[in-house]
C-alpha cells in the first residue's frame, strides 16, 4: 500500500481516457478510484488491470440490498484485488455486517456512505427522516464503526464533528475538496486539501480539479505537495 492520502475519481465514462490518465502517474502518487460509470462502461477486467500496476484502488459501488446479495457481491470485490471498497449505512446493521463478512478473507477495506452530500433536509423529510442531516451523519457513522466497519465516506465539512465521536483509527473519506482558486462544479460545502487533512480526514478524494485540469499530473503533485 502507498503513503498517498489522495484518491483520484477516475470519473471517465471510457476506459481509453482512463488509461490515457492511469500512464501518466504512479501508485507512489496516488490511488484511484472507479466508480459506477467506469465500471459499468469497462468492467472488472479494467479494475484487475490497474491493481495489477500496483495502484490502490477503491472500487466506489455503494451497495445497498439484501444482506446476502451484499455480503456475495462485496465477496466478488475482494477477489478483485481492491484496496477498498463501500455500501450504504442506510442498509442497516445486518447488511453491512454481511457486507465485512463478504471482505473477511481479504485485505478490502470496507466503509460505508452514510448521507449522500447531494441530500439536504428535505430530502432526508421527504424519505420518513426527521432528524437533522449532521446528527443522522453521526448516527449512520456510529452504526458503521459498530458494524465492524473500517470508516464511512463524508463531507470534509462533517470530519471534525465525526472525529469527535469516533475513535482515531476511523477512517474519514472526504470528496468535496477543491484546491484555492478551482471551480467547485456541483459541489456545494468544499474545503481545501490542507483544509480537510488538517481537520482530520484520512483520504481525500479528488476528480475534476485533477481530471480536468490542464496539467493533471502537476495538478495533483501540487496537492500532494500541500498536504505533505
Ligand atoms: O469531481 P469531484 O472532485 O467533485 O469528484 C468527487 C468524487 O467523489 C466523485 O466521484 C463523486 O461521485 C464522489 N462522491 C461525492 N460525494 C459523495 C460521495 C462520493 O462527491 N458523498
């Protein structure tokens, strides 16, 4: 496993422009991240190919089923050879009890989303929930670290407040994060890489202001530079 707290989203819809990427840095770098548009378009082979050139990868599928389907799928994963992969605390304390069992015979780490950052209040109101969004942030998290899980995906925004109610060794991924002067997209609560390393994340999780940017390879050793 590499040092590098950076995890590049590898948000291509083809796996050709994802190579393209892939050549131009190192697992030393970075570790990588496939979502369910690359991976619906390129597949696990694609997947097998860059863990086989030594990167990290994080397989972000988020399942959410039946315990036995999560628990058969996160099995399908581990075999893949990821660093680490994820499912929704929203499935409950069973599913992703299934889910840890599923990776139990692997080194995958297994964290959870507890609420998507793309949800707000009335979201949450509009599906039977009544609490505030932070509180049922912490709730989910509490759920997962009693689950047996190794972390949860949140807002850096969340990550002090999260620190505070769960042990050091939690781990705490944050996407959302802009470096000074990028263009924050659809992301609406960002924080800077050395933001978020300083209030406590363990990985960050960074697209579009490395994808994009002109230099992506300076980009993102201008980050790692940082938060060093
Ligand atoms: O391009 P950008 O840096 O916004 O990419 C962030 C990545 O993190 C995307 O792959 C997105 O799907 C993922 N993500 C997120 N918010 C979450 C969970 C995952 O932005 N709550």
């Amino acid at each position: 496993m590499s040092d590098s707290k950076i995890i590049v989203a590898l948000d291509y819809s083809s796996e050709a422009q994802a190579v393209e990427f892939v050549n131009k840095v190192s697992p030393e770098l970075c570790k990588l991240k496939v979502g369910k548009e690359l991976f619906t378009a390129a597949g696990p082979q694609f997947v097998e190919k860059i863990v086989s050139k030594g990167f990290d990868v994080f397989l972000d599928l988020k399942f959410h089923d039946i315990p036995n389907t999560v628990m058969k799928a996160c099995q399908a994963v581990a075999e893949l050879g990821v660093w680490m992969t994820n499912v929704h605390a929203m499935g409950g304390q069973t599913m992703m009890q299934a889910a840890k069992e599923g990776v139990s015979h692997s080194s995958t780490k297994l964290i959870a989303v507890t609420v998507l950052t793309s949800m707000g209040q009335d979201d949450l109101k509009q599906i039977g929930i009544q609490v505030e969004v932070t509180q049922q942030v912490v709730n989910l998290a509490q759920l997962t670290k009693q689950s047996g899980l190794d972390g949860v995906v949140c807002s850096a925004k969340e990550v002090s407040l999260l620190r505070q109610n769960l042990s050091e060794d939690f781990l705490l991924v944050t996407p959302g994060i802009r470096p000074a002067g990028s263009a924050t997209g659809d992301q609406k609560r960002v924080m800077t890489p050395a933001e978020a390393i300083k209030a406590g994340s363990s990985y960050l999780v960074i697209g579009r202001p490395i994808t994009q940017s002109d230099s992506p390879v300076k980009t993102l050793e201008a980050i790692a530079a940082e938060i060093v």
